[in-house]
C-alpha cells in the first residue's frame, strides 16, 4: 500500500509538471506589463501567469491564517 502510494505520487507530480511545460511552450509570446505608469521587462505570457499563480498561492493562505489568528484573538 505505501509503495502504490508512492506511485500515485509520483505520477501526480509528473503531469502536473508535464502540464506546466506544455503551458510554458504553448504560451511563449511576449507581453510587457503596465501598472500605475511601472513598465515591467518583456517576458513571456506564461511567466506571468506563473507568477500571478505563485503569488496567489503564497498570499491566500497567509490570509487565511491572519483572519483565522484574528478571529481566535477576540
């Protein structure tokens, strides 16, 4: 049963990153971002996307927390 486990994990992991390569290549035109008069370099659509990804994955949680601290707090 752990060895399946492992598997499962395995391949899990494996198209999830099969799955980003194929965005990353599918999306390789370049865009230049504009934000309150702030240019940003010219990347690859997927870059940003990426990182609006990792962005939200990292501040979600962090939200989460505080609200959950906060609430416990009063």
């Amino acid at each position: 049963m752990r060895n399946f486990r492992r598997l499962t994990l395995a391949v899990a992991a494996l198209l999830v990153a099969s799955a980003i390569v194929v965005f990353v290549l599918e999306n390789a035109q370049p865009a230049t971002l504009l934000f309150l008069g702030w240019s940003a370099p010219q990347l690859p659509v997927s870059v940003y996307v990426l990182l609006a990804l990792l962005a939200g994955m990292t501040l979600g949680p962090l939200l989460a927390w505080f609200t959950g601290v906060r609430r416990r707090s009063k």
